[in-house]
C-alpha cells in the first residue's frame, strides 16, 4: 500500500497533462459565411432599423426610392415620389406585393453578401480562380443559383468575385440561369457603418450607368 498511492497520483498527473492537449474539433467556415462575415453579418443581430435610397442614374436620366426597414419586425417603409407606403412583410397582399417586389430588389443589392447564407433554396458552387469581368484581374469566383420554384425571380444565378479579404469586387447576373450575363457591375465606394460593409456604388463595365445608395443609416440597439 506504501507504492500504490505515488502510483495513482502519477496516473492522475498523466490523465490531467493528455486531457490538456486534447483540442476542441472546430467546424471550417464555408466560402459564402466568410464572404458575410468580411460584411460584417456578426452584427446584424443588432441592427434595429437601417434607412438607405436605392437610385439609377442611367446618362442624365435619375431613379430613386427610399427605405426605412425593421428587420426584427419587419415593418417597411417606402417613399417613391409622392407616395409613400407602410407595410409588414409577413402580411403581403395584393396591395403590398408591388412595393414588397421592389423592396426585395432594392435590399438584395445592398445587402448581398448576407443574402448568400440568409437565402434557403440555393446551391453554391465551389469556388475558383478566374478573370474578373471588368478589372480583369485574377479574383476569387463563386456562383449563387436559386431554385426554379418560390421567390420573385426563380432559377437566377449570381457569379460573385471577390478578394483574399472575401470582399466583393463584382458580379455577374444570369436570369434564368443563362450562359450569357445579363447584367455585369463593380461593387466599389465601401462603407462601414456600425460595423455593416456595403458597397455604396456599382457601375456597368461598359455605358454611362450607376447604381448606388444614399441617405444610408445602420441603427442599432442600444
């Protein structure tokens, strides 16, 4: 018994050193999480209302209507010219569902990124490297394609380009998932504001044409 006892502290000690060592299996961040993240999608949790007015100017023609969104209630509010129209988007009917359409668009140009990990019934394909469209400088590419049921525009595909920071630099639309793109811009004038990246410009590679934001507002929870 004089032996037994240094011998089960040394076992003890051995246990306690292995146990140390052993590391906590971490799961890897997919390509469209680390996109959202570098957008700061870690704080949308706390974003009470965000304000911003979606415009074309397209030669010397301008577009613009304004939004003010609760995300946690879903209450929208748009201001197109003389009208304006209040709204809960789990209440759409007939009378909502054109501004709802537009909201939708609008949002989905501003907040992308979140858009790749918000959105259910999509594939994502693996990334690659490939030639951007417009800078053609060799960029990170994945494409986002929708399902060909549910949603406004079913079976749309996005090709995203973007940085070793996983910013977005550019895309591609394809309606209908169409070899040919229907629409190819930058994503350029970058703005944090409470922690949320977003791309204030986007310009066509070719032609006078800009679509941007103005009047953009992140308010957070205090």
């Amino acid at each position: 018994m004089k032996n037994l006892f240094p011998i089960l502290v040394f076992l003890m000690f051995c246990t306690c050193k292995q146990s140390d060592k052993t590391q906590i299996p971490t799961t890897e961040l997919s390509v469209a999480q680390k996109i959202a993240n570098a957008h700061g999608i870690q704080n949308w949790d706390m974003v009470s209302r965000i304000d911003f007015t979606f415009n074309v100017d397209r030669d010397s023609s301008h577009f613009e209507r304004s939004w003010q969104w609760e995300p946690k209630t879903n209450m929208v509010t748009m201001i197109s010219g003389d009208e304006t129209t209040h709204f809960n988007r789990a209440k759409i009917d007939s009378t909502t569902l054109k501004a709802d359409r537009s909201f939708i668009n609008d949002k989905y140009w501003l907040l992308a990124p979140f858009n790749l990990v918000w959105d259910e019934g999509t594939t994502i394909s693996e990334p690659m490297l490939k030639e951007a469209p417009i800078s053609k400088k060799q960029l990170h590419k994945i494409t986002l394609t929708y399902s060909n049921e549910g949603g406004y525009t079913p079976g749309d595909a996005y090709d995203f380009y973007y940085g070793e920071d996983y910013i977005i630099k550019e895309w591609v639309f394809r309606r209908q998932n169409s070899k040919e793109a229907s629409l190819i811009c930058s994503w350029e004038s970058y703005q944090n504001i409470n922690g949320i990246k977003i791309a204030q410009e986007h310009k066509k590679m070719d032609g006078n044409w800009n679509l941007n934001f103005t009047n953009l507002k992140v308010i957070m929870e205090k």
